[in-house]
C-alpha cells in the first residue's frame, strides 16, 4: 500500500479532501491522517496515536505556577497531604447538627493546692466577686461578634467537713457569677461548669473561676478532705474557652 504524500506545509496549503480510506502521510512530521471522503485535509483529525495537535485544538498551553495563591495549582505535599488552603468560600459540605467551626480555642491550668475558707452562701441569691476564692482565669478576643463562646472549667477537690460547695464563673469586673453550680464533696469530688454565651464583640474579657465552701469548713481545692495534699500534688485544674462560629 502507497501512501499519499506531501509536507505538512504543504498538505495545509492545498487542504485536498483524501478519498475515503485513503491513507496520508506528512512526510516532514511522520504524521498521518486517513480520508474519509468528505472532510477536507485541514479538519480531518490525525491517526489516534499521533501527537499533534487535533484541528480544533484550542492552541499553545500555558503555563501554571504551583502553590496556594489564586490561579495557582495545588501540589500534593510530601506524605500525600494537601497544602494549608483557606477553605471559607467552600460551600454544600455536610456538617453537623450542633454549631458551626471552631475559631479558637484557648485553656489555662493549675496544680496549685488552695485552702478556700470564704464562704459561696449554700443559699438562693447569686454567687459574688467577692465570695469564695479565686483559682483560675482565662482570657479570650473573639474573632466574630456572632460566635458563640463555651467556657468550661473541670477541677478537684475536698471539704474539712461534711458540707456543700460551691463553684463560680464570672466575666472582667461583673459582681455578679454568669454561672454557678453546688455540691457536696465528702472525701474528694471532682467538679465540672459549662456555661455558653454569645460573644456579642470582638473585645477583649477575662473569665474568672472561684469556689468556697457553703459554711465556716475549709475548701482543698485540687486537694482531699483531710490533709489537703493528694497524689503528689497531680491533680489539676483547666479551664477552657472555645469560640465557634456562627
């Protein structure tokens, strides 16, 4: 079998239409095309296999920078794992039933064995700034006015006597505790407060924790009953703020 021959140059200039079947060969280029009767030479396609370029081509590519910039092309990074993106614009993502991101999240701790003697009154008014003992803080900026803040705080401790306590949370120089819970510890208990509030600005406010017994006993907080000190000083009190997202 003969093929039909031209240059590439040339092929295009004369834009024959080959017979059907027809075999045709670019002889600069090594490329072929087969005819099928009707379509002239410019947009009859070339042999599968062949690498040129096929008539309705869209023409030269260009060229994309890798990285996370826009118009740029996300690599994989090392260990299979994309790069960190900026996902906010991303919609139709299945989420759960209970709230949206988390913005934030910042904690404080302590150790510290405390000997609380000022009473909580075991009583129906509202703990006071002045009441009780002071053990932990923690401070927060919110990064939207729409968030919703959770503050929790989770401790330990003991009572000199059979009694209630009491723990409280409170905000900057407020008098009155936003939130408060009791019990009533014989040996030790642990001690647990969630409370959640709409952040409301993006201003600075500090949470403060405190606790006291309800009556004239000594309070060991992070401690036990008797002695106060407890597993060498191990227990711990954190308290954690969290902002999520509207």
């Amino acid at each position: 079998m003969q093929m039909r021959q031209h240059t590439a140059a040339s092929w295009v200039s004369n834009n024959p239409t080959p017979s059907l079947g027809q075999w045709c060969l670019e002889t600069d280029t090594k490329l072929k095309k087969v005819g099928d009767g009707v379509t002239a030479w410019n947009s009859l396609a070339y042999c599968r296999g062949d690498t040129a370029v096929q008539p309705d081509a869209i023409g030269t590519a260009a060229a994309l920078d890798a990285g996370t910039a826009d118009g740029n092309v996300v690599v994989v990074a090392t260990g299979g794992k994309l790069p960190a993106l900026d996902g906010s614009d991303l919609t139709n993502l299945p989420g759960g039933s209970g709230g949206g991101k988390i913005a934030q999240i910042v904690s404080s701790s302590t150790s510290t064995l405390t000997s609380v003697t000022t009473v909580i009154p075991w009583d129906n008014t509202i703990p006071q700034k002045t009441e009780g003992a002071e053990i932990i803080t923690r401070a927060i900026t919110p990064t939207n006015a729409s968030s919703t803040l959770l503050i929790e705080v989770t401790g330990f401790c003991g009572v000199s006597a059979a009694t209630n306590g009491a723990a409280a949370l409170f905000v900057d120089s407020t008098a009155d505790a936003v939130a408060a819970i009791g019990f009533a510890p014989v040996y030790a208990t642990p001690v647990v407060i969630r409370f959640s509030v709409a952040a409301g600005s993006t201003s600075a406010r500090t949470y403060k924790f405190r606790v006291g017994p309800g009556s004239a006993v000594t309070l060991y907080w992070n401690g036990q009953n008797t002695s106060g000190a407890i597993y060498g000083g191990t227990p711990s009190t954190v308290m954690t703020v969290t902002e999520i997202l509207p």
